[in-house]
C-alpha cells in the first residue's frame, strides 16, 4: 500500500475539526489560533468567557465554549457543541489542567483530588465522549504533558504525578486505538510563558524568581513561548503525520537532558 505523505500541512488541516481545551491562555490561546491559521474549524474551551473571546478575536475560524472540564455534563456538551456546529470532529487537544505547588507536609486529600480531576479525570472522559467522532474521522488526540511528567518536582509531586499520569494515557491509548486508526501524542512543555504559576495562587515575587530559576537551568537559556509550544501540537495532529503515535516530544529547550 502506498502512503500519500507530500501533503503539506496547510491542506491537510484545511476543513477539519479541532477542539482546544485551555484555550483561554497560554499554549491553548496558541493552539487554537494556530489550528485556525492552518485553516481549521477550532472550538476553544475554557472557564473564562473573556478571555476566550481574546483568544478568538481576528480569528474567523474559532469558535468557544465557556465550560469547567469536570463539570459532570462537560464532556457531552463539549463534544456535541463541535459535531453539532460542523458536522464531524478531527483533533482532540487536551490542554486544560492546572499546577499547584503542594509539598508533601502540605498534602491534603482536597488538593490531590484537584489536580487528578482537573488533569487526569476531565481529558479522560473528554476523550471517552469524543472516541466514536475520532474513529469515524481516522483523527488524532494530541495531549499535554510537562517536563514535569517525567522527571521529578520536589514541592510539587502530584503535580508531576498528574503529568506522569498524562504521558501513560497517551502511550496506552496509542496501542489501544492505533487499530481504529486514532493516534494518540503528546507534548511535553517545558517552563512556558503564561498564567500558570500566578494562576497556582504564587504571589508575583515569588513568579518572578521561578521564572529567573528555570530559565537558569534550561540549556537553551530560557522559557519557552507559547507559539514554539503550539507549532508541535499541530504537527502531531496533523494527518500528513501518518506514522507517529504513542511519543511524547519534549519541547523544553533541553531542560530534560539535564
């Protein structure tokens, strides 16, 4: 069998369906706006109506939905609100998720179960609902990891636990769907401009010494930006990608060689 692999990706994403969840910020703002540009139909999800609607400003191609990804109607919802609007669904990113500075010491039960919900329930059943969409389509999940998935983060565990979570569900679902034709990837971010770590409740001193630490200890000499982040995501949802599944790139500027 011969395998169409000269398509570029402008045309190949051209007339698809991607659903972005965090799209409000960050890697997710850019993914959405990213997908767009590459002539996708984009649904951008997210808690905050506002800022979604910065995300989607100028952008023709996408669509938001205002939703709390654990919200036990969410997945439905969401799913529905993309193949009601254009009739299929293509991509799934799972980008949501959020970051808590938790020491052991400081470990509660609360603060645990809200990083797995958040990071590990919500894409879990987000993926579960948009599956028979996915099949139908041959489409692809690209999900979000951290370089924090795997290697360790003193003060932060299940943080990075959560991550680690990630990274299995992206490899276990690989092997799982690659019969269905679905691949499964995932990004593996490192330090990344955005609103996470304020987010996470650090006052801004506190951000801003983070910020000038990673940077130390990443050998290409900084955070990454959200668009060099976002590129990745589409090539690995891309269906010119033919052969790819089950990895998880590390777009860290070499921090998980360290």
């Amino acid at each position: 069998m011969t395998v169409q692999t000269t398509v570029q990706p402008q045309e190949s994403l051209a007339g698809s369906v991607v659903i972005v969840t965090g799209a409000g910020s960050g890697i997710g703002r850019a993914a959405a706006r990213a997908f767009a540009r590459a002539g996708a139909h984009v649904l951008g999800v997210g808690r905050r109506p506002g800022a979604l609607a910065e995300t989607a400003d100028g952008h023709a191609g996408i669509a938001t939905l205002s939703a709390d990804l654990r919200a036990p109607e969410a997945p439905r919802s969401i799913i529905d609100a993309a193949t009601d609007r254009w009739g299929r669904l293509d991509v799934l990113v799972n980008n949501a998720g959020a970051t808590a500075m938790m020491p052991l010491a400081e470990t509660t039960a609360e603060g645990i179960d809200g990083l797995l919900s958040l990071n590990v329930t919500a894409p879990s059943l987000l993926a579960r609902a948009a599956l028979p969409h996915l099949l139908r389509s041959k489409g692809s999940i690209v999900n979000v990891s951290s370089t924090y998935g795997h290697r360790p983060l003193p003060g932060a565990a299940h943080y990075a636990a959560s991550k680690a979570a990630v990274e299995q569900l992206t490899r276990s679902w690989a092997l799982e769907l690659a019969g269905g034709g679905v691949r499964v990837n995932a990004v593996a971010p490192g330090p990344t401009e955005s609103q996470a770590l304020s987010a996470a409740g650090l006052p801004d001193t506190a951000v801003e010494q983070i910020k000038r630490d990673e940077a130390a200890r990443i050998p290409l000499g900084r955070r990454g930006e959200p668009d060099e982040v976002a590129s990745w995501i589409v090539r690995l949802a891309d269906p010119a990608t033919t052969w790819l599944t089950g990895q998880v790139l590390a777009v860290d500027g070499g921090l998980h060689l360290t």
